[in-house]
C-alpha cells in the first residue's frame, strides 16, 4: 500500500483514511460506522478542549489532528455508504462561511462584533425552515452550562436580554433564595437549577464561558487536593482521620504551593 510522499498536505490525510478503510486496510476502520464513532468524537473534542486550557501549543497540534481525523473517518464512511464525501463537506462549510459573512466576501457592512452576530442570526433566520424555533439549532448534546449560555446569547441577539447586569444580580439573588426557602429534594434541585441558568447568563454578559472557568477551578481543586494528599504521605498523616481545621491548613498550605 502506497504512502503519501508529502504528509503535510490534506489530500494525505484522505488518502491514509482511504486506505485505511479499503479492502486490504484495518479491520477496526473498516467495522466503523457514524454511530460507532460517536464516543472518540466526543472524547477527542474534550482533549482538545483540556490541551486548550492547558496553553500547550504541541499538545494542541496533536490533539487538533485525533479530532480531524474523526472528521475525515465520518466523511470516508459517508462515502462508503454513497452518502456524501471530503469534498461536500468542505464546499459546504465554504458556501455557508462566504453566505454568512456579506461584510467581508460582498457589499454589506459592519461596524463592529455585535453588527456580525445580529446580521448572522438573520442569516440564520433565512434559512431556517418557516415552522423551525430559534433555539432548535442549539445541541442538546452540548454540556448544560455551555448549553445555557448558549440559548441565552442567541435570544439576546434578538433583544431578549436584561437591561443591565445589576437586574441579573438581583435576579441571581432571588433565585439563591428561592433555593434556601425549599425544602422538598426535588423543589430545591429545580431551585438550583434556576441559579445555575441565572449565573450562566450573569457570566455570558461578562464574555465569561462558565464551562471554562468551571473547568479551570476544578482543575485547581485537582491540583491543591492532590498536594494536600501528597504532604500527608510525607508526613505520615491520615486524611481521614484529620479534623477539618487540620485539613484547612493543608489546603492553605497547598494553595500557596501549586496555586
């Protein structure tokens, strides 16, 4: 089987797939399906996302590649299967890029990034089926917090949105405590959800993702917990069997070593 003389060019990389995927190639990428190829997209997007937060640029370029490669393995098995292939993907997401930004590829124009994302929802609007709901081209897939600002910020493109940040604090105030008030299990989970979709919106008008930042403050909990585990196994103590303020001064300890 012939190898691609320039790896660097994309054209080897559909080429590989292709061989891959051929008679005489790998009986795993031979047995996949879109279905059964579901769980590494997911997985490689979320290492993508980790090499993101981390700032490594090699990591990155790396796990960019595992994720271009679920995307041209989907478009093999597409082919395969007569359904669409490499080049219909990409002159899809060409045609949409050159339609949906008319202030650069036409006559049309805008001021600034909020000019774009109203033009883009209209955009948007256009080719939407008549009967189809805003909110209907948000994944269901995605995480609930990324989900929640999400649905928020395309309704606020319409003008669906709080005046001020103050009114969102104070909304977030009533919510947190509507949730102390409750006392049936069930009443206070939807309470909490209501202060999560409050926050989410609060951290939205702050051009913060909650998802982000959620995942850097559990990383650093990671990181000072693991510490704390570690200085016990220095000092031949037993976690466990700490009282709390013993264990708060571990954490102290922690926090100022590894942040």
């Amino acid at each position: 089987m012939d190898i691609p003389q320039d790896l660097r060019q994309f054209g080897s990389l559909v080429q590989i797939i292709t061989s891959l995927r051929g008679p005489d190639g790998c009986p795993w990428d031979r047995e996949q399906t879109h279905a059964s190829l579901r769980e590494h997209l997911l997985e490689e997007s979320y290492e993508v996302l980790e090499a993101l937060d981390e700032t490594d640029p090699t990591n990155l370029c790396s796990e960019l590649g595992d994720l271009l490669l679920q995307i041209v393995l989907h478009a093999q098995v597409a082919k395969d299967a007569a359904e669409f292939d490499i080049g219909d993907v990409i002159e899809a997401i060409n045609r949409k890029l050159i339609y949906r930004h008319p202030h650069v590829f036409s006559s049309a124009t805008a001021k600034n990034s909020d000019d774009v994302l109203v033009r883009w929802e209209e955009l948007k609007k256009k080719e939407r089926k008549e009967e189809a709901v805003m909110l209907g081209g948000v994944p269901k897939m995605l995480p609930a917090l990324a989900y929640s600002q999400s649905v928020q910020e395309r309704v606020a493109r319409v003008g669906f949105d709080w005046p001020s940040d103050d009114g969102v604090l104070d909304k977030l105030a009533e919510e947190i405590a509507e949730a102390k008030a409750v006392i049936a299990p069930h009443e206070r989970a939807v309470e909490l959800g209501d202060v999560l979709f409050t926050l989410a919106n609060y951290a939205r008008r702050q051009n913060i993702d909650l998802e982000s930042a959620l995942r850097e403050s559990n990383s650093k909990f990671y990181r000072r917990f693991s510490y704390m585990e570690t200085l016990c196994r220095e000092r031949k103590l037993d976690l466990v069997k700490m009282s709390l303020d013993e264990q708060n001064k571990l954490w102290n300890e922690a926090k100022l070593a590894v942040g």
